[in-house]
C-alpha cells in the first residue's frame, strides 16, 4: 500500500505532543500507531477515517486510533487542535488489572465522534482538551505532570460515561473489506497527487476521470461519497486556498494570481473567491495587510 506512515516528533519519555492546525493544506491519507484528538475550534472540517468521509463543524471533537488511514481536506478558514499520544502514556499504571478493559481497549471500543455523546460529556471533554493544549503552550513549571493528570482523568471520562460503540467492539473487519478501503484510499491519494502537481493547468471532469481509469459518471459518484464533496468544489478549494497564500505573501497583480492558481480568467477567480469568501481578492489582500 503506498500510505505512508507517520511519524510524529513525540518525546520517547513523555509520548505526547499538541498544536493547532489552521486547515489551509490538503494532507494525504497515511497513518500512525499514536491515537490523534481533532478538536475543531473554528469553521468546518473535512476528513476521511478509511473509506468514510466525515464533515466537523465547530465544537467537536473526533478520536483517531492508531492504525486508521485517514487524510485531511483542504478547509479554508478553520482551525483545530490536534493532539497526539502514545499509548505508553499510561503504562505507569496496570489499567488491565484493575478494569476489565485495558486502556487500549477502551479508546478502541470508545464512540469515536463528540456528537454521538451527551452533551455534558463532550463539554466535559472539550475543556480537557483546552487546559491540556493551554498547558503544552505555556510550557509552565510542572507542565508535564498537569498533561499526564488530565490524560488521566480524560481516560477515566472514556471508561465511564462516553458510549461504546458495538461495531468497533464486536466486529472484526474482513481482509476484504480492508482491502476495498485500502484500494480506495490509494485512489484518492491519486487524485490528490495529480491535482497538487497540475491545478495550475486546465483540469475537467473528463480529464481527471480518465487519468483514473473510470467514465465520468463513476469517478463523480466515489470522489463524493468518499470525500463529502463533488470535483470541481474540490479543485476550486483547492487553488482559492493557493490564492490566499499568494495574496498573503507576493504582491503580484491579480491576472498573475489567478494564473498562478489555476483559474482560467480574472473573472472567473474574482467570481469564486467572493462567493467563497464574501470579500473580493484585493479586499482581502488589503485586511490582510491592516490597509482596511
């Protein structure tokens, strides 16, 4: 499988690491063996955990387990928390001999998505994940101890009040099945790469529907059902997302930004950004620069 693995720069004695995303890039489907927390403090989210396309919108939280492909959408104008850990984190402490579960188990069995919670629970969860982040920031004397203390009592609200969810519990995924999911990341991952080194160029539906062996029609239909959105959206996020940056850090004339994100005409870039952002291009470039 072409999915790459991930290596996150955790301390070898203190397995743990967070920081903030602000979802301008697009990242690739891979995986790790450290359990990731999204929290998405602005905007929506779109994500892929194996072949299922998930839309987060502020407020919630969604658990990743080590092991799961899963890959990030470009999303303009988020921001999320991300933390991850080993689970050496907790080994401190035999949690399987004293539960029935070890602490493997339960962030496995656990219900992975805030907004199948109650209410009060993913409130419960949400401030857990902010004085954690807060504490890894400012980095004050007996941070570490702090982060471990609520891990701990993170874990402790995962054994005792966030619902188990069945599937994850008691089935036990086929190898075909994983197959098919891991053949349809791999098609994504294509779509993504072909995307990333040719935006600047003109990309129809027809084009990239060939390029992946399929009729239109199909290539359509499982880009949406495994990214919660059709092509050209994706593609026109995609170089608005190229144009920002460049109306952040150059200041070229809008025709060169266009062309440089890969649309066709001034026009065409004016019409997309307003609609995407309710701001024309060079109002943008102007707040961004405090000239407004």
């Amino acid at each position: 499988m072409s999915f790459y693995l991930e290596l996150p720069k955790l301390d070898k004695d203190f397995s743990f690491r967070s920081f903030v995303d602000l979802g301008t890039g697009l990242c690739y489907p891979h995986w790790h063996k450290e359990i990731e927390i999204i929290y998405v403090t602005k905007g929506i989210l779109d994500l892929g955990i194996n072949d299922v396309p998930i839309r987060m919108h502020k407020g919630q939280i969604q658990f990743i387990i080590g092991g799961d492909v899963h890959y990030f959408l470009a999303s303009p104008d988020s921001e999320r928390i991300v933390i991850q850990f080993n689970l050496s984190l907790f080994h401190e402490i035999a949690m399987h001999i004293n539960n029935k579960r070890s602490s493997g188990e339960a962030f496995m069995g656990m219900e992975h998505s805030s907004w199948k919670w109650p209410q009060t629970v993913a409130d419960r969860m949400r401030l857990l994940i902010e004085v954690i982040h807060e504490e890894n920031i400012l980095c004050r004397e007996g941070y570490m101890y702090m982060i471990k203390a609520k891990m701990y009592e993170m874990l402790a609200l995962i054994y005792r009040d966030i619902p188990q969810n069945s599937l994850q519990q008691n089935t036990e995924f086929s190898i075909n099945g994983n197959i098919r999911s891991h053949e349809m990341l791999e098609k994504l991952e294509r779509v993504f790469s072909y995307v990333e080194n040719h935006y600047r160029e003109s990309i129809t539906l027809k084009e990239i529907s060939e390029y992946m062996g399929f009729d239109s029609f199909y290539f359509s239909k499982m880009f949406k059902k495994n990214t919660g959105k059709n092509f050209i959206s994706f593609l026109n996020e995609y170089r608005l997302n190229k144009a920002k940056w460049l109306l952040l850090t150059e200041d070229e004339p809008m025709m060169a930004v266009a062309e440089a994100s890969g649309f066709g005409s001034v026009k065409t870039f004016h019409h997309l950004f307003k609609e995407a952002t309710g701001i024309s291009p060079l109002k943008y470039r102007k707040t961004l620069a405090g000239k407004i």
